[in-house]
C-alpha cells in the first residue's frame, strides 16, 4: 500500500484503542493485528499482545495456512510514538484470524468491523456524517459543545490549508510537519512539539488540549497562510515556509495585541484535562454557593425563633 495513498486512523472498541489504515485506491480498512489479538485475548500491555499474536503466526504457519504471507506489514505510530512495521489485516483476513482466537469478544468485535466498514462507505458518500461521528465522541469525552464547534471547524480550515499545500507541490507527512512548525513558531513562539510538552502532552492531539482563544488564534494563522498561498501559489516548501511564516505572524499579532489588553498570557499550559477540572471546579463552587444562599434565609429565621 503506497503510504501516500492511505490515511491512518485510531478506532476504538470498548474504549480500547485499534490502529487502522484507509487504503484510498482500493477503499479497504487494514487493521493492526497485534492491535485487535491484545483486545480479544484481554492482553494487559502491547507485548503480551505482541507474543500471543507470534506464537498463533507461527501455529497458522505450521498448519499451512496462507493467512500470515497475506498479511501486509505498514508502519504504523508505536506506543512511545515512533514508526514502526506492524501486521495489518485486512477485514476478510481479520474475520480468519479471529476465528483462529477462542474468545467471548469474538462475536461483538465481528459486528463492530462490519460497523466500522459501513461507517467508512457513509461518509464517503455524504460526508457530512463524518461530522456528526465526530461530534458525539468529542461530546462524549466530556467537552462543552461550543468547544466542540470550534473544533469542527478548526479540523475544516485544517484540512483547506493542506489541500492548497498539496496543490503547491508539498509532500505529505514530514513537509506538511515542517510548515505546520513555521506557522505555530510564527503565532505561538513555539514549534509543535515544545507547544505538547509545555502542555504535558506525548501522543494526544495538541488542538484537543488547546483552549478556546488558542484554538481560534490557530485556526486564525492557518486561515491566513491558504489565503496568502492562494493569492501568491508559492511552489514546493521552500517557497511555502514564506507563506507559513507570515499566515503566523497574523495570528501571533493578534495574540500579542490581546495579552498586552488583558494582561494575560493566551497560550498557557492548561490541557484537556485540566480545563475540564477547571469547568468542573468553578460549578461545584458556583452551586456551594447557591445552596450556602438558599440555607442562610433559614438559618436567620431559626436564630429568631428558638
């Protein structure tokens, strides 16, 4: 499978996560098999996986079967966040293998790729229920549903820049990491990464863990750098990091302008998490003191009539 020509994906089955691949040509889901045997033999880490899927690779192999050659082997992003090869199945081969795997899952896991497919055919058809999918597990997850609006269409004026870069000549994957870079240095100081680990962050999605403001000054900047590379179609990278940098520089003015009226920093290393419990705390306080106003009128009328 041409790694240009694929998107990779997380799925999650009963919150457990399975790292998937979209082959565009073929229009095929291929799943980590290392991914889904942890999953159907309750594995408690990746290589307790890893091991019970070798030994079945090497008892299929014995018995003759072809269902380990057929395997395609892709690189994936690992656990400590590096690319590594791994078996990918897809779904005709999964159904195989998991038959080869006594376990209580079989059964939902089955329907659950047959949903996953589905899925996939609906929103190449109508898009739009991508976005709705989207929606519900953000909600899910415990995010407001301004927030979650804000996201939706972050992921739109994302998705508008890296169509311009792929019309510019820009390689997808490091080049399309290398201008990210440029614009996030340009508005926020900082690159990608130093913007995670001020965040606390190592795997997780950084625009997930941004704010409302970071978050809308993000999409200001990339919303800048595909009008200023439509206006002036830059050709390959080089001559895109100039776009990139000035698209920044928009957004990182208007940061700046902000935080001198305010007073205060808009970038902060406040995450998902911590926003939440943030929210969380301010209601819990807001409805102590609610119920302190309700009980005080009575307290006053029992202190007048012991």
């Amino acid at each position: 499978m041409d790694e240009k020509k694929r998107g990779d994906q997380i799925q999650l089955f009963e919150n457990q996560k399975i790292r998937t691949a979209w082959d565009m040509e073929q229009e095929e889901w291929y799943f980590s098999v290392v991914d889904v045997v942890g999953v159907l033999t309750d594995a408690p880490d990746y290589n307790t996986g890893r091991k019970y899927w070798n030994k079945l690779k090497q008892r299929l192999k014995e018995e003759g079967s072809e269902l380990v050659t057929k395997c395609h082997q892709l690189k994936m992003t690992a656990a400590d966040g590096k690319k590594r090869l791994t078996d990918m199945a897809d779904t005709e081969q999964l159904l195989r293998i998991i038959q080869s795997i006594p376990s209580p899952k079989a059964e939902p896991f089955k329907l659950w790729l047959a949903q996953v497919g589905r899925e996939r055919i609906e929103e190449t058809i109508d898009p739009e229920q991508a976005i709705d999918r989207a929606l519900e597990t953000y909600l899910k997850k415990g995010y407001s549903e301004e927030w979650v609006h804000q996201r939706l269409l972050a992921i739109r004026i994302r998705n508008e820049l890296t169509d311009e870069w792929q019309k510019r000549g820009v390689e997808k994957g490091r080049e399309y990491a290398i201008l990210t870079d440029e614009i996030s240095r340009a508005w926020s100081g900082m690159t990608t990464r130093q913007y995670k680990r001020l965040k606390g962050l190592k795997k997780e999605n950084l625009r997930d863990n941004m704010s409302d403001l970071e978050l809308v000054l993000n999409m200001l900047a990339e919303a800048s750098t595909t009008s200023i590379s439509r206006a002036e179609q830059p050709e390959g990278l080089e001559e895109s990091k100039k776009a990139a940098r000035r698209g920044g520089r928009i957004a990182g003015n208007a940061r700046k302008e902000l935080e001198q009226e305010t007073g205060r920093p808009v970038i902060t290393s406040e995450n998902a998490q911590t926003l939440q419990q943030l929210v969380t705390g301010v209601v819990e306080d807001a409805a102590e003191m609610i119920g302190e106003r309700v009980q005080s009128p009575q307290d006053n009328t029992d202190s007048k009539n012991p």
